[in-house]
C-alpha cells in the first residue's frame, strides 16, 4: 500500500497529561499525523480540573513554572507558541509561604534579593553559605537556560549544542550527577537551615535534599526568580485545552473516553492499541503517557516487562500519593495579604510521613474568576499512602476520610482561623480517588528513588527497549511537575521526529 493510502498514523500517544500533549502537539506541528487517546472526559490528568457549585477546582498542580517570557526553559509558553495558541498568566509575587517548625516563617519571594534576606535574617551567621549554594543552583540554570532543551538521546543535537554552548554542556554534565543535599553541605553547617533546604526540595520532589538532583533544584530555586511563578488565567486546565485547541489547528486528533488496554506487538514492535471498547488504532511509533508502572504492568503481556524496566523499579519506587481536600470558603476568612502557596509542617520529624507536611493552594487570590463572589478555593493536599485506604468497607471508607478531613482542617485553622466557620463546600479525594480518575497506579505522584542515587543519571529517556515504544511523562527524564514533563514532551517529540524522519512539516521517509 502505497503511503497515501496508508491508514496507519505516524503517532499514537496514550494519555493527554502535559506530557502526551506537548509531544503530541509538536509533532503535529511538524506535520505528523497525530492522535491522542484519553480514558478520561477532559484533557490534562494531574493538571486538569472539575467544577461543583460555581467552583473552578484544580486537580493538583498549581504552582507554575514554565510560563516565563525570556531564556528557553519557559517551555509552557513555547509549546503553546509552537501550535499558536496563547494562555493570559498572573504573576504570583510569592512562590511559597512556609510556616515551619521552631517559628520558621519565610516567604520565597519572586524578587531574588528579598527572598535572600528573609532566609539571612533568620540564619545571619549563615550568610555566605545561603549566597554560595544559591548561587550554585542559579549556575545550574544558567546552563540549562543557555540551550535548547531537547532529545539527550539524539547524538547529532548534543553536538551541534555541545559546539554551540560548550561551557553550559560541560557545566551540566558536572551536575547530572550531583544532588542538593552534598552541595547544600559544602556551604551549609547549620541543620535548621540544612531541614529548610530539604524541605525547599521535598515540596515538589517529594523527597530531601540528598535525594533531590541539582538539576531540578537548580531549574527550580533559579527559575522562581527568573521567569517565576505564573497561574494561567481561568485555572490550570486551560493549559491542556489550550494544547489540545492548537494540536487540532495543527491538524491532529484526539478522542475522550477511550481508554487503551493494551499496546499491540508484532514481531517484537510496537505497531498499535487497543482500547477497551475493542477498536484497534495502528501508527508507525507508540508514546505512552501513563505512567512506566502502568505501562509495563498493564498495557503489555504479563511477563514481558523488558529487563531494563524492572531495573529501573529496583531503583524508583512509586512515591505516595495524595489526601485532597477542595475546599470552598467566604473570602473574609483570608486575612489581608495571604499568599498563593503554603507549605505547613509543625515537626521536622514528620516532614516525608504520611500526612506530615501539608500543601495549600488558594489560586482564587490570582484569579478570583475561579469562584462565585465573596468566596476563595482551597486546594489542601498531603501525602498519603493507598495501603491505608484498601479493603474498607463504603462507610468505613466515608468516615476514614471524614476524620482525615478534619484533621486537616484543624490544622489549617491555626493559620486561617474561622475556616471552619466559613465553609461552604467540601470534597475529599484519597488516593484511590487520585488512582481512578488520574489513570495513576496508587494514585502515585510519580517515582522517587529507593536509595540515594547519582543525580539525574539513572532517569531514563523516552526511548524504551520495545522498538517503536516511547514513554513520555514524569516517570522520565527529568521528573514531577509540568514544566519538567513539558520537556519530556519537548525531548520525546524530537526523538520521533528524527526516527521518522520529519522536518520542515513533510514525513520525508516512512518504515
Ligand atoms: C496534588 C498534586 C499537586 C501537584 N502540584 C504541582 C504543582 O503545583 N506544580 C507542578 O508543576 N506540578 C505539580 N504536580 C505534578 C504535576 O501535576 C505532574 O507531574 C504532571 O501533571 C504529570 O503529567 P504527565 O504528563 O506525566 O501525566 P498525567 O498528568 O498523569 O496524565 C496522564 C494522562 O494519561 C491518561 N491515561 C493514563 N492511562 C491511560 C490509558 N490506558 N488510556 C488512555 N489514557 C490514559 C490519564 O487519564 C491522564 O490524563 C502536582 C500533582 C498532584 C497530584
């Protein structure tokens, strides 16, 4: 059959999270015929979003990156570029609003220097050691805000960027393998100002300092300050509507409600999908965006998990997941000058436990739009295992989470008193609740390693050992967060492009 006439697509992605979308929609804009297929009813996965009573709620994420208007890690802002759509931000002034154990109150400013003396003023004798190991992640950025953020498995493009940039290569190539915790030690002799460290890492890696790579810390303490913090207006699910709005203008497709089963193999390739009402879909390459356990574990023949997989879950394991409390509350609660995102934690002891540290969201103070008059969103969320939440009966269930509920709300209390007062809408989601409807297996909020390991280097890329089978999404290079799989998407589209041999818009040979 001639390639014309050909009904098979050139790309297949398996799930519309940020990853699978910004792959999607790159390809697309280079031409290849594209389609993405979503179990769910809406596009987005952890960054989408529902609606109850006039409440615009995120599902989780909320403290965006990647929405910066210069350098080349606002990857957000270019993937939408690169379909012509745009997304309106808000600026949010302040990153994070810790209150931490021993009256630890810091707020993370976007202006570098402030956010500098407020850390200072509490660890004055610290001063050259909290300037020294800053200054190093801002180097990190540095490096990775001097390149264009693609394929690591595409030799020809880290020549030509190795030629282009050969400082910024070799600075990274220094830091790949390094994490937080050994450099914050080299500067840093203090251990509250050494837990404050780890928990600047543990509120969106889940994991301490010396567990974290100094690449994503890097990306993260240096970026806040650069391109900051931006909420897109109307709530972060318009990030994944808008992708999907440009990757149909692109020409590409994607269908709702269909859930793949299984990823077909012929001859050892990856040829296509079923999904579960029985259709069959074929294309050249597979992207799956699940995440790797759910693809290895479900979407394959049993037993046919490659063996650099199971490596790979011998190093990662799935973090926790998550109790979400979306909240509704008369605005008079908020006392003047409440900031977006808090982090709580009363005992330092308790910060990686099960409902140790607690996240708080409350994106209607950017964008009031997101509630009925007079009232604010609270998205609180901690960790939380699914074991916990197993083998209950439907009432168990209920009052295991009515409990789970207000004990967070006692404790949000303490520092919005009255909220108790002022409730006016409540929905509790557990880990089984993340685990449903995200597609995630346990509701997981990705992987993280089992024992310390060597940076970044053992996070592996898009490729998978099944030929014709990529993997794009947090359980890849580099991790969590939409701005870190929005370059999984970014690397894992340049790849395909190269096998298929794509550019300038035309598919120049097909296999
Ligand atoms: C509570 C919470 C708070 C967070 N806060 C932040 C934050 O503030 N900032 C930040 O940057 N990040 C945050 N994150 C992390 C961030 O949301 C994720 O890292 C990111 O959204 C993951 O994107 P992804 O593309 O890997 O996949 P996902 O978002 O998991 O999307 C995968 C998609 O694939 C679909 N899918 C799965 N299996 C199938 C199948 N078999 N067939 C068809 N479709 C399938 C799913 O339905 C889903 O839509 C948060 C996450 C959570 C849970």
């Amino acid at each position: 059959m001639s390639p014309s006439l050909n009904p098979i697509l050139d790309v297949i992605i398996i799930g519309s999270g940020i990853g699978g979308l910004v792959t999607a929609t790159q390809l697309a804009a280079k031409g290849a015929q594209v389609l993405v297929l979503e179990s769910y009813l809406i596009p987005g996965g952890s960054s989408g979003y529902f609606e109850r009573q006039g409440y615009r709620f995120d599902v989780g994420a909320s403290m965006i990156f990647g929405f910066g208007e210069k350098g080349t890690t606002n990857l957000l802002t270019r993937a939408l570029d690169a379909v012509n759509v745009t997304q309106e931000t808000i600026t949010d002034p302040v990153q994070i609003h810790y209150h931490l154990p021993n009256k630890l109150n810091i707020k993370v400013e976007r202006a570098y220097n402030k956010f500098l003396q407020h850390l200072i003023a509490y660890f004055p004798h610290e001063e050259i050691g909290i300037r020294r190991f800053y200054d190093e992640c801002w180097k990190v950025f540095n490096c990775l805000n001097s390149i264009d953020l693609l394929s690591l498995e595409e030799p020809r493009y880290l020549l030509r960027t190795f030629l282009q940039h050969p400082l910024a290569c070799l600075g990274l190539v220094k830091y790949l393998p390094q994490n937080v915790g050994d450099v914050a030690r080299r500067y840093i002799k203090d251990i509250q100002l050494l837990k404050f460290i780890d928990i600047e890492c543990y509120c969106w890696s889940v994991v301490k300092a010396d567990m974290t790579p100094m690449i994503n810390a890097g990306m993260v303490f240096a970026d806040r300050h650069y391109g900051g913090v931006n909420y897109p207006q109307g709530g972060v699910g318009q990030i994944a509507q808008k992708l999907v709005e440009g990757l149909e203008k692109a020409g590409g497709q994607i269908k709702y409600q269909a859930r793949v089963t299984k990823i077909l193999i012929e001859k050892g390739k990856a040829v296509g999908v079923q999904l579960a009402g029985g259709q069959v879909y074929h294309a050249k390459r597979i992207v799956s965006n699940a995440t790797r356990w759910d693809t290895f574990t479900k979407l394959l023949p049993v037993g046919k998990i490659p063996a650099n997989e199971k490596k790979w879950q011998q190093t990662y394991k799935k973090s926790p997941s998550f109790l979400s409390l979306h909240i509704g509350v008369a605005a008079a609660v908020l006392p003047r000058s409440t900031e977006c995102h808090h982090i709580i934690l009363e005992d330092w002891e308790n910060m990686t436990a099960p409902a140790g540290t607690l996240f708080v969201s409350i994106p209607t103070l950017l964008d009031p739009e997101l509630a009925p008059e007079g009232y604010h969103i609270i998205h609180a969320f901690t960790p939380q295992l699914i074991d916990d939440w197993r083998e209950m009966s439907a009432s168990e269930y209920e009052a295991k989470k009515e409990a789970a509920a207000w004990q967070i709300i006692d404790r949000l209390e303490k520092i919005f008193p009255g909220l108790d007062a002022g409730l006016d809408y409540l929905e509790v989601g557990t880990p089984r609740t993340h685990q449903r409807f995200l597609g995630r297996e346990d509701g997981t909020y990705g992987p993280i390693p089992r024992r310390k390991l060597p940076g970044l280097l053992k996070m592996p890329f898009n490729r998978t050992a099944i030929p014709g089978l990529y993997c794009v999404g947090d359980s890849t290079f580099p991790g969590q967060g939409l701005n870190a799989v929005a370059f999984s998407g970014f690397a894992c589209a340049h790849r395909i492009t190269v096998d298929l041999g794509l550019s300038n818009g035309k598919c120049q040979h097909l296999d």
